[in-house]
C-alpha cells in the first residue's frame, strides 16, 4: 500500500492519540445501540465523524428544534450522508424527533433510512447519499442568505474519498468566486474510502493547497480534539470574503480499536452477536 506524505501521516497520528473523554463515549455507545437495533450501517464512516458533529451541534450551530424551518438557523449539511447514524443521535438529542425513532435506523417504514432525507426527517438540511453534491447545496444556500440579507452559516461536511467527485470542486470554485464568508466546509479525512486508502485510489494532497487555489481560507485540525474544533470553528469566517474550509484529521473507525483504519467496518450488513459483544468491549478499554 502507498504510504500517505510525512505531513498527512503526522495529522493522522495526532488523531489516532487523542483520547476520548466521557461525552464522546457515551456518544460511541449511542451510536453502537443503534447499530444492535438495525444489525448493519457504516461503523467506521460514523465514528470518525462524532467529535466535529458534536462541537458543531453543542456549540456552533444556530438552531431551534421546535421550528426545523425557521429561517434565519444555521444550516449543517452532511454531504457524506452514509455517516448518518451520529448525525441522527444529535438530532434526536437535541430534540428534533422522539429518541424512540433511533431504534427504527433501516428499519422498515422506519423514520430514519441509510442516508439522510430531508423530506421526512426534523432537522436534516439535504437529502444526501450520491457523494459530491451537498457542497453544491450548500452554496446555493450559502448565496440565498446573503441576497434575503440573513446572517446565518451554513456548515457543509464532505468526505476524503468525496472528494474524487469533481462536483466538489466546481462548488469550491463558485463559493470562491463568490466570495462566500457565510460557507464553511469541513473534510472528514480519515484517510480511507471504500476500496482502499486515501492516497492509494486519488491522493489529495497538498489538499490544504487546492482549497486555498478556490480562495478558500483553510485551516487543518485534529478531527478528535473537542477542544481544538471549538477554537477553530469559532473563528469561522476565517477571513472576510473567503469561504472557510476546515480540514478535519480524523480515523476511520475511532475508539473502536479492530475497526480503526479497517476497511472491513466500512460498512457491514449483518453483524452478530459476537460482533456487536466485541465491539461494547472494544469502546470499554479505549484510552
């Protein structure tokens, strides 16, 4: 396998020694009843993903659950929307639906599907699952509340592996153009995709260098680090007349140590018993 540059391999050990503390715990766990319930999801896509939604939810966003489509509310799009499952802990958390519709994840006539929908879900921005279009969405309301002269932002989260979609770039390259300080983009990059790493199938890098050629304003971060998300992303915009773009250092996996970096629990459709026993004790004895 084709190992990723010294720099990118540097983020990612950083990411692989940030310890989880009780929150983020607890949030695994939530994410692993759900994942008992339905027996299949994308484990690994789910847990690199908990630490920014989390910082997201518990201190960025702008929202009010009892009015999903109040208009001036943040907007946070999760473009790889087969990391579903914490967004809807979140969502349920925070009081957009029942919690009781969590154990209805995949289920048939169940509220909550594979992939987000926005035409039935409380709180879900965009109906995502094709990769390379929630950017494009997010621009578009991204221009929309700069012309009714609202203030919100709009938060849009996209994948490493997302990124060979060129639809990303064409929506980098208009929000650049557009000078568009009320958009930011947040990469998940865990390093790994479906098929293989990262680097092996259409490496990104400098990928911190092809944001900054839109006039994206970017930045990188350990995805992990609850205390770093927060410093970053409450200086978002950036700088003025620059969308932001927000390179997230994350694992693949994290806290569940078999599934780390392991392209077997990038999506699984029938998990066992055993299975799910190994993973409870897995998440126990994370540092």
């Amino acid at each position: 396998m084709k190992k990723m540059n010294g720099f990118a391999q540097s983020w990612h050990d950083k990411a692989m020694a940030a310890p989880l503390d009780d929150r983020s715990r607890e949030l695994r766990r939530d994410v692993i009843k759900i994942l008992e319930c339905s027996r299949r999801g994308h484990l690994g896509s789910s847990l690199s993903l908990i630490e920014v939604l989390r910082v997201l939810y518990d201190d960025i966003l702008r929202f009010d659950p009892a009015r999903p489509d109040w208009p001036e509310r943040d907007r946070c799009i999760l473009s790889k929307g087969h990391g579903c499952i914490p967004l809807y802990v979140f969502l349920a958390e925070k009081g957009f639906f029942p919690k009781s519709e969590l154990a209805s994840f995949c289920q048939y006539e169940g509220l909550l599907g594979g992939h987000p929908d926005a035409t039935k879900i409380p709180g879900v921005e965009a109906s995502t699952g094709s990769l390379g279009h929630g950017l494009s969405i997010g621009v578009g309301m991204a221009l929309s509340a700069r012309l009714d002269k609202r203030d919100s932002k709009v938060f849009v989260i996209v994948g490493d592996g997302e990124c060979n979609e060129g639809s990303v770039w064409e929506a980098c390259m208009s929000a650049g153009v557009n000078a568009l300080d009320n958009l930011c983009l947040l990469v998940d990059y865990n390093k790994y995709q479906s098929y293989d790493a990262t680097c092996c199938v259409q490496d990104l890098e400098p990928l911190a260098d092809k944001f900054e050629s839109f006039r994206m304003a970017t930045r990188h971060v350990n995805g992990h680090n609850v205390a770093e998300l927060q410093e970053t992303l409450r200086q978002v915009p950036f700088e003025k007349g620059r969308p932001s773009a927000i390179i997230c250092h994350t694992v693949k996996g994290k806290g569940i140590s078999f599934a780390e970096n392991n392209l077997e629990w990038h999506h699984k459709s029938s998990i066992s018993d055993e299975m799910m026993k190994s993973i409870s004790c897995a998440l126990d004895e994370a540092p």
